[in-house]
C-alpha cells in the first residue's frame, strides 16, 4: 500500500463532501477528520497550480431524477434539508476550483469530469471523499476506465460501514490504482517541487 509517484498533472477529485453528507457517522474515520485531510491535500495541490475538483451529488426535489432500477433498498426517501448538497465551506471559495455536480454514483457518468481533466492534460487523479464504497468506489472505477492513473488517499475517505470500507481499500482499490495516507501524497508532491 504506497502511491509511488504523481504525474506532473495529476488533479484532486474530492467526491460528495456536502453539508448532507458530512453529517454522516462516518466508519472508520470521522467525517471532520476525512473533510481536514482533504483541505490539506487541496491547499497543497492548489499551492502548485494542480486541479483540484468538487463533486457534489444532487437530486430533484421531487424524485423525476432518480435512477429508474429497482432495488432491494428502494431509493432516498423524504425531504432532504436546505443546503444539504452544498460543497463544505471549508473547501470553498477557490475561484480556481472546478466543481462538478452528478446525479449518479460515479463523477464520470453523466458529468463533464473527463472533458474537464482531459482540457487540463490531466493523466492522474488523486481521490478523497464519501462514501468509500459507493462515490468514491464508483469514480475510481470510472478513473480506471478512462485511462487514469488512480492514486486513493485511504485516511480522507470514509463510509457507513468500517467493514465497506475495509472491503474497497483492500480488495479492489489495489486492482484499480495505488492506495496511501495523505501524509504520503503531501510528501510526494513536496518532493516535486513548486
């Protein structure tokens, strides 16, 4: 479990850090703790001019946007609370920042994410976020399948459930990219310079 290098463009994709979703007990790390790395891992990127992407999930009030398959646990019922899609104010504010909205589990599916990094040269993504085994899992899938280098920063990330998250760090992260702890991503872009 090491993340050898980054690519000179490598961009950050934080997936669903929302206000709805940061209310969450997270498992096996704190929500708070998962959003504090990720603002660290942006500051640094940002220092270096390297992308860094806000993905937010959203839906229709009235449900005329929810994936039609049916499931065994039914879809997202009830209201939602005002606010509950906005992007953590501990992230924003960078005009520079590119913020993506889906509608789906993964960033790539239905959004612009790919002509956004593709614009940009970017050949590697750098991954934080909730849920680990819903969003973020999904995004690393879809990294992968595009072509990506995948990089998985395995402490900014959390889930429902320490036993989902467990299972996406150890059984498939590793077939999709590079798995490690934001300290040893912020160690590896200091060392490549401003």
């Amino acid at each position: 479990m090491a993340v050898t290098t980054l690519d000179p463009a490598t961009a950050l994709v934080v997936i669903d850090l929302q206000n709805g979703v940061l209310g969450i007990p997270g498992a096996p790390h704190a929500c708070a703790d998962v959003l504090s790395r990720t603002v660290a891992l942006a500051d640094a990127f940002r220092a270096r001019r390297l992308p860094v992407v806000l993905v937010r999930v959203t839906s229709a009030e009235d449900g005329s946007d929810a994936l039609p398959g049916r499931t065994d646990r039914g879809g997202a019922s009830g209201a939602r609370p005002a606010g509950w899609d906005t992007i953590a104010d501990d992230l924003t504010g960078h005009p520079g920042d590119l913020v993506v909205t889906k509608r789906n589990w993964s960033a790539f599916y239905g959004t612009d994410l790919d002509l956004h990094l593709r614009r940009r040269g970017v050949t590697q993504i750098v991954l934080t976020g909730v849920a680990t085994s819903i969003g973020v899992d999904s995004t690393a899938r879809g990294a992968y399948e595009h072509g990506y280098h995948v990089s998985l920063a395995v402490d900014a990330m959390t889930d429902l459930d320490a036993d989902a998250h467990r299972n996406s760090v150890e059984k498939i992260f590793p077939r999709l990219g590079e798995t490690g702890t934001t300290a040893e991503i912020l160690d590896l872009l200091a060392r490549t310079g401003p």
